[in-house]
C-alpha cells in the first residue's frame, strides 16, 4: 500500500522541492560563515527545520485523507485565533514587534507563519460550500468578516509583510472560487485608492494619522529613493543593490561576496538571502532559482487542476498565491521596487517557522494530489 501511495506522487515536484532545500543549505553556509564561532551552526539548524519539515510533509501527506479537514475548519480557526491571541498577550518581542513565542531551547514560533496554512485550509472549506454565491457585493461581506479576525490580529503585532500576504490569499482565493473578477477589481481598486489617499494625507500637512508604525510608513515611502536616507532606513536596499548588481553574469564566488562575508548587508540569511545569491552566484546563480520557483509553481498548479474537488482546488490555489506573493515580494525589495517588509523568501529564508510552514504546504499539496480520484485507495 505504501509502496503504491509513493508511485502516486509527483515526483517532479519533489525533485524540486530537493535541489531548492540543497541549494538553501549550500548558500546559508556562505552567508553565516562569519556570523558564529561555529561556521556551520545555523547551516545545522536550519537542516535540523528541514528535517522536522520533510517529518511533517510526510504525515500529512499519508496520515489522513484532506476532505476530513473539512469537518475540523471550525476547530482550526478557533486554534489559529487563540494562537495569535497568545502571540499579543504572552509573545517576546523583537524589533519594535511582538510577532513570535519563545519556546525552550531559544526558538522562536511564529504564529503568523502557520496562520497562513490555518486560514487558507479554513477559508477553502468556507468557500467551497459557497460555490455560485460570490457574485455581488454583499455576498462578499460574509468573506470579509471571516478574514477579519485574523488578518487585524496579524496586523496589530504589527507584521505588515504577512499581512499582504493574507490579503493575496484572500482576493486569490475568491477569484478562484468564482468571485466575478470584475467586481474583486472594483473592491481592490477602490481599496488601493483609499491607501493612496491616506498615505498622501499622511505625509501632507494635515498629518493624517494612520494605524501603521513610523518605521512601516518609512519602509513604504523610503524604497522608491532609497538615497534619500543612505545611513538609516535606505541602508538594507542600497546594500542590497550594491550586493545583487556586483554579482555579474557569474557571481563572486561562495564565500567571496563581500557585502555579504563583510557584514556589510544586513539580514543577508533571512530577508536578504536572494542578495547573498546574486553576489556569489552571480544571474545564472539566481536565474536557477527562478526556474525552480517557475517549475514549483507550474507543477502545483498542474496538481490544482488535477484535484478531485473544489476544496482541494482551493487549498493548492492559496497555498499558490501564498508562494507567488512571498517569490515576488520578497525578490523584489532586495532589488528596489518593493518595499522592505521582511517576510522570508520559500524554502531559502533562514527560520524554523518559515521551513515548518512551507513543508507542511507541500504536504498539503501532495495530499491533495495523491487523492485525485475519490476511488484510489
């Protein structure tokens, strides 16, 4: 039977999965070299994540049949809710933000992270029982308010970053379940208009106040002349560019980049970890990157088409736009036309919770796929 349940995987999928986390380890080995008396301590650990990930995708992948996540979407929220309520009431704090649980041991539990698998599984079930009823405006609200809880205590820690990724999740998602595009324009539209307006307001005369950190609204107005503060918030982005653009056709070298080996960039194992590979590796080292998010990507849409319901549809569709918006976000502000948010570049990014979550997406994906025919076991 096991050996039947394995043959029905996609291995190409896999194949990527494997050369993305081999590749991960090998640049986050340059990256930290100087970073601790240990050289190869968070290569370690991060293969330790891994480790636990590659456990976690294989339970879920087996253990049980995903239509039964149906019958637990109400639990599930209801654990998603407590678990960022903890974060606010009992989290630890680091830079400016309450965003994690400090466990025994010195790691930190993101909850934000694996809030993105908690309301793209529940909200997949709650539209997948709402299938032709998203054709007008109030039909939407319903959707709005189930997002509501989440997305506000997401918002509040305050974790910006993740927070756009739950509004990708959400438009993405209502597109798919056949939410007229037209009509998600308008409220998008309309809702970007509102943004703007806001923020001129913000940064006119009138000083209209917004619910947003002065080091957010900074990060979102700083990125498109990064020059303009060289030595305070423009410092990650210029380095970033510095770093990426000295790159070349072939990269540096591994463990020759000297933005990176001289510290020069910050964050360069987490929210920078795309510069470390421009620098070393040079655009061919980065362009195999993007093949293998192309080709992620393109096989788990493949698998999307292939599942047997709607509710799997959905759940391989949010987990889609979840990896688009962090590929592009992330990408992007390390190459100046996104702004810095912070939110960990897939399966490459240096964190626990980030490698826990996108395992536990694979193993939704390969879930999903292995039971594309309701008769296959």
């Amino acid at each position: 039977m096991l050996g039947r349940r394995l043959k029905g995987l996609d291995h190409n999928f896999l194949l990527v999965i494997g050369i993305t986390l081999g590749l991960n380890l090998l640049v986050l080995s340059s990256a930290t070299a100087n970073m601790n008396a240990d050289a190869l301590y968070y290569v370690k650990r991060q293969a330790m994540w891994i480790v636990f990930g590659l456990i976690a995708a294989g339970v879920i992948t087996f253990a049980f049949d995903y239509s039964r996540l149906h019958r637990w979407h109400h639990a599930l929220y209801a654990v998603m809710v407590v678990m960022l309520l903890a974060v606010l009431l009992a989290g630890h704090s680091a830079k400016g933000a309450q965003r994690s649980i400090l466990l025994p041991g010195g790691f930190d539990l993101q909850s934000s992270e694996f809030a993105k698998i908690m309301i793209i599984v529940c909200f997949a079930s709650y539209l997948s029982r709402r299938q032709g009823e998203l054709q007008r405006l109030k039909d939407l609200a319903p959707c709005f308010l189930y997002f509501a809880a989440p997305f506000l205590l997401v918002f509040i820690q305050p974790d910006l970053g993740t927070s756009l990724v739950f509004v990708v999740i959400f438009f993405g998602m209502l597109y798919l379940a056949g939410a007229r595009p037209s009509l998600l324009l308008k409220v998008l539209g309309g809702s970007l208009a509102v943004i703007a307006l806001a923020l001129t307001l913000h940064f006119s005369p009138l000083h209209l106040p917004l619910p947003l950190k002065d080091y957010q609204l900074t990060r979102l107005a700083v990125f498109v002349n990064p020059y303009s503060d060289p030595q305070g918030d423009g410092y990650h982005i210029i380095q970033s560019l510095v770093a990426v653009g000295s790159g070349g056709l072939w990269g540096k070298g591994l463990y020759h980049g000297s933005q990176v080996q001289l510290n020069f960039l910050p964050e360069h194992h987490t929210d920078f970890i795309f510069s470390v590979i421009g620098e070393e590796l040079g655009f061919l080292g980065a362009g195999v990157l993007l093949v293998l998010y192309y080709n992620l990507i393109a096989r788990a849409q493949t698998m999307a088409f292939q599942a047997r319901d709607t509710f799997g549809r959905l759940i391989i569709g949010g987990i889609i736009f979840m990896w688009l918006f962090h590929i592009l976000e992330n990408i992007g502000m390390t190459i100046g036309i996104m702004p810095v948010t912070g939110i960990p570049l897939p399966f490459m990014s240096y964190g626990g919770s980030s490698m826990l979550t996108n395992m536990i997406a694979v193993g939704l994906i390969l879930n999903v796929y292995l039971r594309k025919e309701l008769l296959l076991f």
